[in-house]
C-alpha cells in the first residue's frame, strides 16, 4: 500500500451517518475478445466489488481484481479480508471504517483500496466531482500478431483517434522485436508505442530488447523483468535505448523511491487498486514527480468503476494517455450512464456521476455477499 502526505483521507462534513450495509460481490464479466498477456489469456474480468451504504441514502462503489502473480495478495484473502472489514465497519461512522482501513491496507491493498474507494464515493469526496466537461486520453491495446491483422488494427485504432498504443512483449525475444519493428513500420509516428513485457523476460533477454529497440515512436518500455529483478531492471536500463518503466515492482512508496536514482528508469505505473483511495493515489503520483520520474496511470483490467475512478484522478494529475481502458474490454457496460469514447479519448461530461446497472451487476456476478447492520 502507497500512503504518503496529509491528504490521506477524505473526511466527510456529515460526521452522523453510519455504514449500514455491505454488499460485496465476485464477478466473472465476459471480455469482448481475449486480452492476453505474458503469463495468460484473459477471457473475463473477475473483480471483488464492494458497495457501501450509510443510513443517509448515500453509497459508493469500489473494485480491485487481484491478479494472480501481479500481487502477493491472493483473491481469497482479499474476499475474507473484505468480509472482516466489512463486518467490523457496520455501524460505524466512515472516518473509523477509513482508519481501520489504513492499519490493515499494508498487507491487503486491493481488498482496502475497493473499500476505500467505495467509501469515498458514498461521500462524494471531491476528487471524484466533475465539474467541467473532460476528455482524457486513452491507449488502446495491439491485439493481432499477424502482419495483415495487424495493420487492420492498427489502421482501425488510429481512426478512432486513438495516439497511444500498447503492445503487450515479454514472449520469445526475438519474435517481439520482429513484431516491435512491423508496428513502427505500420505505425510510422502517428502514435506512440508503449511495450509491456510483464516481466517475462530474463536479463538477457531483456538486455536484448532493450539495446536494439529502435526509439522512433517508442514511449517506454515496461516491466521487463520479475518484480523483485531490481539489480536485472538497472542493468537494463543502463543500455536501454527508451526510457523503462515499472509497474509489477512497485507496491510501495519506497519501491517508487528506489526507482529514481537507477538510470534508464523515466516512468512509473501507479494503479488505484495499489495505491488505496483516490486521494491517496494524488499523493503517490505527486511523489513519482517528485522522484524525478514520470507518472502512468491506470488499470487495463478494471471495470467501469476503478476506470472512472481512476479518471477522475487522471484529469488533474496525468499528462500522457492513461490505461484505464479496462472498461472498454468488457462485452457489457456496468453502468446505465457509460463512459462515452470520441477520438480515442474518455469523455466525461461536466456533473457527471456512474449510476450502476444493477441488472447488468447481477448478470455477472457469481458469489455475493450481503452484511448488514443490526
Ligand atoms: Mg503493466
């Protein structure tokens, strides 16, 4: 969990309301077409959803997948943290939920960051107040692998605006850079490109990659190596042709300070499901800054709710695309009010606020977990 700075919290002006009820759900939410990366093929996203009510008539909603090898975490100690916690905040007031929330997010970030959130929204915490038309720049993945399937695509995401691309790596090295190269060929500088290898390569291979990267149009290069390969990331990019950026290592506020002194290391990737509540996640982009880095934000497998969460956050924080596409991945919307896309770029309209489609919640949730207050 990244906590750092005074504006830890939100903390409501209504300071009589107590939570009421807890409902927390499992999901299994179809995806458009498989979204796969080094270590799987994503077929469905399976989040924990939390929704918080007070005795107000108000609530809020918070998500985090826990994916397997992206955490220490693991989805079942999350679920049974979730229940603790939620069983511990009925009929308390939210700054108490928030503080016993804080003592324990160390060791269950995900968990503590969808009740957080969810708290936050139940308050309508100002970050997440729109309060003028917005459009935030998105980046679109790169699924195809074949030459001709890949210049449809490409040609496809381009004319719908889009100018950041993802191109997930971290396979056989050799056949990356090969298809690294017939982007940039297709590509020829209308978009950026980020490479994500999700930490599958080892040091040679990442070495590999790195120092025969062609820079024209490449961003960053990220997550080569294991979460822990800090020794392998510096060797990397010390001959790294772009700037690297690490997304898997970073779970704390001292892993983004032992980023800034390695050479080559340009970016940092912060998720809200990592970081705690929206505020916190302000303060851990502010420090990346701070480091001398560049911050990217934004979960590629999130729903609606972490998206717009994380957008909200975005609009006053981040200058480049973000990755809080994960939305759009999935065959159904969450909300009855969807995220609209024009140009590649998220539009949030001025007072805009997500009324969740509980019909559309029901039809993908497969465990669901009411708690209330006696
Ligand atoms: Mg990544």
């Amino acid at each position: 969990m990244i906590g750092i700075g005074d504006q830890l919290q939100f903390n409501s002006t209504n300071n009589f309301m107590t939570i009421q009820e807890v409902v927390l759900r499992r999901l299994n939410a179809p995806l458009k077409q498989p979204y796969v990366v080094s270590t799987r093929a994503i077929h469905a996203f399976d989040p924990i959803v939390v929704c918080i009510r007070n005795d107000d008539g108000g609530h809020g909603w918070g998500e985090a997948l826990i994916a397997p090898g992206y955490t220490a975490e693991t989805v079942e100690d999350s679920w049974q943290f979730c229940r603790g916690a939620a069983m511990a905040m009925l009929g308390e007031r939210p700054a108490a939920a928030k503080d016993m929330l804080l003592d324990a997010a160390s060791r269950h970030p995900g968990g503590a960051s969808a009740m957080l959130s969810a708290l936050d929204m139940m308050e309508e915490a100002p970050i997440l107040r729109i309060d003028e038309n917005l459009r935030i720049p998105l980046l679109a993945p790169v699924n195809a692998h074949e030459p001709a399937a890949m210049r449809q695509e490409i040609e496809q995401l381009l004319a719908a605006g889009y100018r950041t691309l993802k191109i997930k790596i971290g396979f056989d090295w050799q056949q990356d850079l090969a298809r690294i190269e017939k982007i940039q060929q297709i590509v020829r500088g209308r978009a950026m490109l980020r490479l994500d290898a999700n930490r599958g390569y080892d040091l040679g291979a990442g070495k590999a990659v790195a120092s025969r990267l062609h820079p024209e149009g490449i961003e960053l290069f990220e997550q080569p190596c294991g979460s822990d390969e800090w020794a392998a990331h510096a060797e990397i990019g010390m001959c790294s042709t772009v700037p690297l950026m690490l997304d898997e290592s970073i779970y704390s506020i001292e892993d983004i300070a032992r980023c800034g002194p390695l050479e080559g290391v340009g970016f940092v990737k912060l998720k809200l499901k990592k970081v705690g509540s929206p505020g916190m996640l302000v303060n851990a982009l502010q420090y990346i800054r701070d480091q001398g880095m560049e911050p990217v934000l934004g979960d590629g497998v999130a729903t609606d709710i972490a998206c717009w969460a994380e957008a909200c956050v975005a609009t006053r924080c981040i200058r480049n695309a973000g990755e809080m596409n994960g939305y759009l991945k999935l065959g159904r919307s969450l909300f009855k009010n969807p995220l609209c896309v024009e140009e590649g770029e998220m539009v949030i309209p001025k007072g805009y606020w997500p009324q969740v489609d509980d019909a559309a919640l029901d039809a993908v949730t497969v465990i669901r977990d009411v708690l209330t207050a006696q």
